[in-house]
C-alpha cells in the first residue's frame, strides 16, 4: 500500500537530518605571524561540534606582546534551534517505526473503530508544523553558526590582529556541507509529512462522512430532477389535448359559414 512505502521513506528522510545535523563536528584554523617570530603562533585550531554552544568554544591566540596570551570564546549560541530540530527528526523517526508495525501487524485493530486513524491524523499535522518550524529554526541558527565560524569574523576578536605590523591570516576554513544538507532534509521532511495528511485523512470516518454526504445531496439532487422531468412531460400531453379541443370550435364554425350566402340565395 502506498501509505506503508511513504512511512519508510519518512523514517529514512528522518535518518538523515538528524545524523547530518547531530553528528556533525568542525574546525577552522588561523595563524598569527608577529613582528617577533617566537611569539607567532602560525596553527591555531578551534574545534566545535553539536549542539554548537559556542560561546563556550574557547582557545588561546598570541598578542604578540611578549609571552602573553588572550583567551578568546566564538560569539552564539545556537544550541536551542539544533537541539529541537534534532529532537523533532528523533521523535518523528520513532513515531514511524511505529507506525510502521501498526500498519503491517495490527491493521485490523487499526480499522476496527475510528480512533487509531484519527489519532494518527492529529499526530502527523502536528508534525509536519513541527518540521517546519524546526527546519526553519535550524536554518536561521546555522546562518549565525557560519558568521560566528568564519575565520574573517574570528580574527577581529584578536588583539594582535588589530596592529597592522602582524600578519594574521585563516588556514582553512570550517565545512559545512552536512549542516546545509541538513535544512536541506529539514524541509523534506515538512513536504512528505505535509503530504501525507490527506493519505492519513482517508483512513478516518471525516472523509467517509463526507463522501456520503456527498452521495446523499447527488440522489436528492437527482431524484428532484426526475421529478421535474415528469411534471414537465404530463404538462406537455395536458397542453396537447387543450389544444385539440381548441381547435373543435373552430371547426364548427368553419362549417356555419356557407349559412349566409344560403339565406341570401333563397332571398333571392
């Protein structure tokens, strides 16, 4: 049945966004080069990872003013969206799973009253507003993940960056492509979930309901219409004999007429 394939491929969409998302660990590195080589530091590394709180990153960099060293921290946090579009991606995928052994092992209990499909119905409209508000989420959140990485945004923080006889530079920068796949799977989600609402609203009694009103107002309609052709015809055979009957008169007097010119011939 088309309900059971588009539920396996709903867990396998909700695999894949919270394994890119969840999963994802980054790194971008810098360099410092001072004035006075011994105090450059040319491999700054800073790692981040789920749920992405970044303003708990913290790393060390040059000032380039003897042995001194600043401690710096990246700027956001984007925990808050990440976790609940992780959270949503979980739930959705159990909610599958068990949909799926609903569907396969117990479809008789599954229709024997209204209840399981209504239940279902609630559930899958309540999570395709959920993957769109996550996705969405999500995706403003990885926005202000990228500017907070960027090793162009990074090097301002530094001190020694700011005096222009220091040669600060990035090595190489974070890659994001599974976080981008991630939105990307987001909003797959909120169209397959979105879409199988109305396989979901055939299953439940509204729909049923609906079509035998449906019937019910087409035999009435029809039924009425029978009726009116009938009264029409009988009209027409009344209308028929009335005018024949009309048309007797007529006739009579047709054969009066010749009356005249006999009585003005006897005159005569």
């Amino acid at each position: 049945r088309f309900q059971d394939s588009s539920i396996s491929v709903l867990n396998l969409f909700a695999i894949f966004a919270f394994a890119t998302c969840g999963g994802y660990s980054g790194a971008l590195r810098l360099s410092v080069d001072c004035v006075n080589k011994t105090e450059s530091n040319l491999s700054i590394d800073i790692a981040f990872a789920y749920p992405f709180r970044l303003h708990q990153v913290t790393f060390e960099v040059p000032t380039c003013e003897g042995k001194e060293r600043q401690k710096l921290a990246l700027i956001g946090d984007s925990s808050s969206s990440a976790e609940f579009f992780v959270t949503v991606a979980v739930f959705a995928f159990l909610y599958s799973l068990a949909a799926t052994v609903v569907y396969i092992f117990f479809q008789n209990k599954y229709r024997e009253n209204n209840r399981g499909p209504l239940i279902d119905f609630i559930v899958t409209v309540v999570f395709s507003f959920l993957w769109l508000v996550g996705s969405s989420a999500w995706a403003k959140g990885l926005s202000d993940v990228k500017v907070a990485t960027d090793p162009k945004e990074v090097l301002l923080l530094m001190s020694a960056c700011k005096q222009p006889s220091n040669k600060c530079m990035a090595v190489h920068s974070p890659v994001m492509s599974s976080l981008n796949t991630s939105v990307v799977f987001g909003f797959l989600n909120f169209i397959l979930w979105a879409g199988n609402i109305w396989f979901v609203f055939k299953e439940t009694g509204w729909h049923s309901s609906g079509q035998r009103y449906l019937s019910d107002s087409m035999e009435k309609h029809s039924s009425s219409y029978n009726q009116g052709g009938y009264n029409q015809e009988s009209y027409g055979s009344s209308g028929g004999y009335n005018q024949q009957a009309s048309l007797g008169p007529s006739s009579d007097e047709f054969g009066q007429q010749p009356s005249g010119p006999a009585s003005f011939t006897n005159q005569i």
